[in-house]
C-alpha cells in the first residue's frame, strides 16, 4: 500500500468551528463524554471512546512518519483506520480547538473517499483506502493505494499469455531449425567419412596389386619345357 500524501495532501485549507459534536450536548443536556466521565472513566479514555464511536477502527500509537513505519502500520490498516499518537489524543481530549482541527483532518480523508474511487476508476485502477495516522508531532498522513480492476487484470494476463505463447513458438521453432542443422552436419559428415573410407580403399588395393609378381607353378612350367623340347626334335627328324 502506498503513501499518498501529508498535511492536507486531498487539498484546501480546513475551517471548523471551535466545538464540534464532542462538545454538543445531547437531548438529556450532557454530551457523550460527560456521559462517560459521570461513570468514573478519564477525559481521555472517555474521548478515545468517543472516537471509536465516531470512526471506528481507532487506535491510539504513535507511528514514525518514515517509509519504512507508515508501511508497516499500512499493511495493518483495513480502509477506515485511524491512529492517533497518545500525546495528540490527549490534546484532542482537553482543547476543543484541537479536536476540531485533528477531526477535520481525519473527516476529510473518509469525505474524499468517493471522489478518489471515481477519479482511480476513470484509469480502470480501484482506490483502496488505508487510514489516517495523526503523528506525534502534529503532522496527518492519509495512507492508500490502488490496484487494477479486474478487467485490466483480464487485459494484462490475456497480452502476457499471448507473448508467453508466441515466445514459446518461436523458442520451439528455433529448436527445431537447430535439430535440423544438426541432423544435415551429421549428414554431411556421414558422406564425408564414406567419401574418405572409399578412397582409401581404393588406394590401398591398387598398392597391394602393384606388390604382386606373377609367376607359374612348377608343374605348368615342366609340362611347358616338355613340349618345346618335343617340337625341336621333331623338327631335327629325331622323332618320327
């Protein structure tokens, strides 16, 4: 939840009346806090109570006007919250003036709501009030936030599909164009490698045929020797 402003940041400058509710008196002539005091309660617890009847989520504690404090009770706070330090209270308690002042403040924020769910709406947001915090020394800070409305969570989730989609598309087409050139190396290297075998057979057998001498056999070279020596006696006449 996110800070929205400080002192008055809904704007224009506040004018109460020096008594307010807490001060008028009721149809039996005694005002709420009279009520509470004639029952032994102090001017102080009888006016918390009186502010809890008047807001209703209303704590008393002081809170740090840092980020990191104003977050932290933020996260506390359900849309009607309003914390007000001790030492404010008990201002608020005993000077009508200061608890006009401070309640102006804090009406202010919960007047302001409908205008700011109509302004965020305008900008499909939604306006989610926090509270008011009154702080130590004197300063109010109104805390809210606003969040997107459904239809633009709709919106946003369908554009994040489709990039998630077409992304995938193509990380899945990139995969496939990387196992097709993967498969066309192999490919190519596979012909290589048969391309380089052949030849090297090929090398190899004609180195081993340029080995052989040829060279008859003995029994072909006697019956060869026989014959050439039939013919030449033959032909001296030695043989009829």
């Amino acid at each position: 939840m996110s800070i929205f402003g400080v002192n008055g940041a809904l704007a224009g400058a506040y004018q109460y009346a020096v008594s307010k509710d807490v001060n008028k008196a009721d149809t039996n002539g005694t005002n709420f806090i009279d009520k509470l005091q004639k029952t032994g309660t102090s001017k102080v617890d009888a006016y918390t109570e009186y502010l809890k009847s008047k807001y209703g989520n209303v704590r008393i504690q002081s809170v740090g006007k840092d980020q990191q404090s104003l977050d932290r009770i933020g996260k506390s706070m359900s849309g009607s919250d309003v914390v007000i330090a001790p030492n404010i209270v008990e201002q608020m308690a005993n000077d009508p003036e200061k608890a006009a002042y401070y309640e102006g403040k804090i009406d202010d924020f919960f007047n302001a709501t409908p205008m700011l769910t109509a302004s965020f709406a305008a900008k499909g947001l939604v306006y989610e009030p926090g509270g008011v915090v009154v702080h130590e020394d004197g300063s109010v800070t109104y805390i809210g936030g606003c969040s997107d409305s459904p239809e633009r969570v709709r919106e946003v989730n369908e554009i994040n599909k489709a990039k998630r989609e077409k992304e995938a598309a193509q990380r899945k087409a990139s995969l496939e164009r990387s196992h097709e050139a993967a498969e066309e190396r192999r490919r190519q290297i596979e012909i290589a490698y048969k391309k380089q075998t052949m030849a090297e057979a090929l090398a190899n057998r004609t180195m081993d045929i340029n080995m052989y001498t040829f060279t008859a056999m003995p029994e072909v070279m006697g019956s060869a020797i026989a014959a050439y020596e039939q013919n030449i006696m033959e032909a001296a006449g030695i043989l009829e």
